[in-house]
C-alpha cells in the first residue's frame, strides 16, 4: 500500500541522514587528532558538496578549488529533487532533526506551526547578506554556512566541552578509589583516549560565545521544528531558490483529502502540504513525513516538468 512505501522512504531517510551525520563526526575526529596532517582533510567532503561555499569563494576571489567543483552536482540535483539535500544529506539538518522530534508541543501546536509563514522569507535576507559580503572581501560564510557554523562549534564549543568533562570524571574515580578504577574504568578510559579524547585539553578564545550560539540555535528546536533550516540557514535559501520548480512534485488529490491537517504535524520545512494552500517547493525537505501519515493518500511524489505536461 501507499502509506506502506512512503514509510519505507521515511526509514531510508532517517537511515541516510544518520550515516551522514555520523560521517562528519567521525571525520570531524579525525581533523582533532590530526589538524595538521591529511587524515584531517576528510571533513573537506561537505565543504566540497555545499554550493554556498562554492558561490562566496568565486564571488570572493572570481577563483575556486577544483573539489569545491563538486558543489555543483549538489546544485544539479536540486534542480530535480528540490531541497533533498536539506532533509536527506546535511549532518547539522540532521541533528535539528533529532532534536525536534524532542518537542513536546501537542498535535494541535504543530499544526498550528507546521505550515508556511513569512518569516520563512528571513533566510533568503541571510543569503544576501552572505553573498554581499563575499563580493566586498567578507567571509560570512565562513561563520553562518550550516557545515561551518557545526564545525566551528564543535571544535571551539561542544568538543572541548565532552573532553573536559570526561577527563574529570575519570580523574574523580581515580582519587575516590584508584584500585576500583582500574579494574572497572580504565579499560574504558583507554578506548577513550584511543578515539576520542586528545591528550591536551583543546582552548579556543570565543569558545563560550560559540557554545553559546550553538545552544541556543539547538534549543530553538522546541520553539519551532529545525527552527535553523526554516528561517536562518543562508545553504537551505540557497538551494530552496535552485530547487523552486523541481521535476519531483507534490501533489495533494482535493477528492482524498480529508483536512485533517495531520500532514503539518511533522512537516519539516512548513512546505504547505496538505494542498489548502500553494505547496511551497522551495521550503520541502522531502522528508516523505506528510504522505507517511496521509491515511487516505491524497499525498504523491510526481515527477512533472516545471510548467509541462505529466
């Protein structure tokens, strides 16, 4: 059945994006304990697939990096599939994914906050401004690009923070009882030591600021679902602008739709998909959420060219 298939894609989706995310984590460790050798130069992977980067380097310099050329089969793709990047590829949509499904609002609020507003037009004034500063010499992108602003508050914030706070755990066992931690912990703090905590604890200045920021831009998930990718993300406006008329449509059959409205619930872009309003191809992360829920299957993915015939 209809509703059997969209599920499958819904747990392919979430498979994908936590393959993703666990990628950059992994890659990201590798750039810990090896900033200045070329197992680091992994984490460039996601800098090479984002088209933001791409476009503020050549507006910077006129020039880019041959990798960064990659960029452009992202952009390719979006053309077809719209914003799939956003709700299938991006480790830091990922974790804005995770955290939301967090939210304890009711089904009443997230229907009520499922749907398109104009604040969703905010990220496209990110974008402008990112791409002026470029053109004047700025690197804005550098701090407020999604892989960039994750990266650096892993590396100044959260990743300084998990080894501190694991160092002093282990260093409290070992003055409480120094023969216990040896039988019961240090098999464990060894591992640790092997694959996640560097042997200096890592500094940064600004670091709390970045902390900070970086708490904040997650905890937003409760106030509305990936709050970031909605109204900030200067990548998601960028690719939500390529991906305007996608050949992959969503189409809402007025004859099956009931109105129940179930399909903003879990809406991840506030795309309009229950079809009483224009469906909004630039904001669809196509997460398969809305047509999973759609008991009646008046939701579909259709492939139709942008101003064609089916």
């Amino acid at each position: 059945m209809a509703k059997q298939k969209s599920s499958s894609a819904v747990r392919l989706r979430r498979v994908v994006q936590t393959v993703f995310l666990l990628l950059f984590l992994y890659l990201f460790l590798q750039t810990a304990f090896h900033a200045g050798g070329t197992a680091g130069k992994g984490i460039d992977f996601f800098f090479d697939i984002d088209p933001l980067v791409l476009l503020t380097v050549w507006l910077g310099g006129h020039v880019a990096a041959a990798a960064l050329l990659f960029s452009l089969i992202t952009a390719g793709i979006t053309l077809i599939f719209g914003r799939w990047f956003c709700g299938w590829v991006c480790p830091f949509g990922a974790l804005h994914n995770l955290v939301s499904s967090w939210r304890g609002a009711t089904t009443k609020q997230k229907i009520e906050t499922g749907g398109y507003t104009r604040w969703h037009h905010a990220k496209y004034y990110v974008l402008i401004a990112v791409l002026i500063a470029a053109i004047v010499g700025a690197n804005l992108a550098g701090w407020i690009d999604p892989f960039s602003f994750f990266y650096r508050s892993m590396t100044m914030a959260v990743f300084p923070a998990i080894n501190a706070g694991l160092q002093h755990f282990f260093d409290l066992i070992y003055r409480w009882s120094p023969g216990f931690a040896a039988v019961t912990t240090e098999p464990l703090y060894r591992l640790l030591r092997r694959y996640l905590l560097t042997l200096g604890q890592p500094h940064y200045f600004w670091s709390m600021m970045f902390g900070v920021l970086f708490g904040g831009v997650v905890a937003l998930n409760f106030f509305r679902a990936r709050f970031w990718c909605k109204y900030v993300c200067p990548l998601g406006a960028l690719l939500g602008f390529i991906g305007k008329n996608p050949v992959l449509q969503l189409k809402t059959d007025p004859a099956l739709c009931g109105d129940c409205k179930l399909c903003l619930v879990d809406c991840q872009g506030g795309a309009n998909p229950n079809g009483q309003a224009p469906w909004k191809a630039s904001e669809c992360m196509y997460c398969w959420n809305c047509q999973s829920v759609c008991a009646s299957s008046a939701i579909s993915f259709k492939f139709e060219v942008p101003g064609g015939k089916k």
